[in-house]
C-alpha cells in the first residue's frame, strides 16, 4: 500500500463486502439467499427484490470500474429504475449474478489498491476517483442494509448472528 488515501479507501471497500464493521458486509447479506428469496418483493409497489439490488450496484461497480480503467462505457440506460432489471430466473442465474458482483468488486478493489495520493485532485470534470470509490461504498452500504431488511422481512435473516 503506498498511501494512506488507499488504506483508507481499501479498509472501508473490504468492510461494504467481506469484513464485518459497524453492520453486516453484502457478502453476509447475501449468504445462503436463494433464488426464490431473490426475487421475492414485499407487498406494495415500492420496493425492489434483493436480485434487482443486486443488478443495480453490479451496473454502478463496472460503470466505476471501466471509468477508472479508461474502458469504453457500456450504454446508459434510460433511467436509474432500468439498473434494477433482472432479465434471467431461476438459481443457476441467481449464483451468476452473485459471482459476477463479488468479481467486479474484487477488480475495483485491484484498482483501488494502485490508486496514488493524488486520488482526490482531478483535474477534470465530475468527481475525483477517491470521491467516487468513496460514493460507491457508501450506496453498497444502503443497499446492503435493505437487503438485510428485505431478509428480515421474509424470515430469511437470522435471528440470532454471530460475528
């Protein structure tokens, strides 16, 4: 590790995902979730499944990913709402979706790690990377607190966790 912006950015990436902190990290939140709790939504119109939150913070880490690493964007979707789209069923595509989360995440990490101690001044436009590394951890850590409510929703969390 070559600076402290790093340290501080890497610490707080591994706690949105692997490491327990001040609440349960995404991979807790997602632990033993099958594809029929996924998908599962709560009465009323305003909520999303746990599969559709899933999609969405995939779609924001590669939309990081691929800026942070000069990569051609894929195409922006019409809306916020359109991130949130589960296009597949059923458990084979669920563990998919998963694993295609936790590998974006694993390769932003790679790139968070390299980043320098000029991670906060960009010269540019919009946000510099340190402040959109930042951003993304806090959105994970919104997200993740609603799947743990979805969870506790459907009597799919435990009741009793050990950390």
């Amino acid at each position: 590790m070559q600076n402290k912006i790093s340290e501080v950015l890497l610490q707080n990436w591994d706690y949105a995902m692997d490491t327990e902190d001040w609440s349960p990290p995404l991979s807790d939140a997602l632990e033993g979730v099958n594809s029929e709790q996924a998908g599962w939504k709560p009465q009323g119109a305003a909520g999303n499944s746990i599969w559709e939150t899933v999609n969405h913070l995939t779609y924001y880490k590669d939309r990081l990913l691929r800026k942070l690493k000069g990569l051609e964007q894929e195409p922006q979707p019409d809306s916020n709402d359109d991130t949130f789209t589960v296009k597949e069923s059923g458990e084979e595509a669920w563990q998919k979706a998963v694993a295609h989360l936790k590998s974006i995440h694993a390769q932003l990490r790679e790139v968070i790690e390299a980043l320098e101690e000029g991670a906060y001044d960009w010269g540019g436009a919009g946000h510099a990377p340190g402040e959109e590394v930042m951003s993304l951890i806090l959105h994970d850590a919104y997200h993740t607190g609603q799947i743990v409510l979805l969870r506790k929703l459907q009597g799919s969390w435990p009741s009793t966790r050990r950390f």
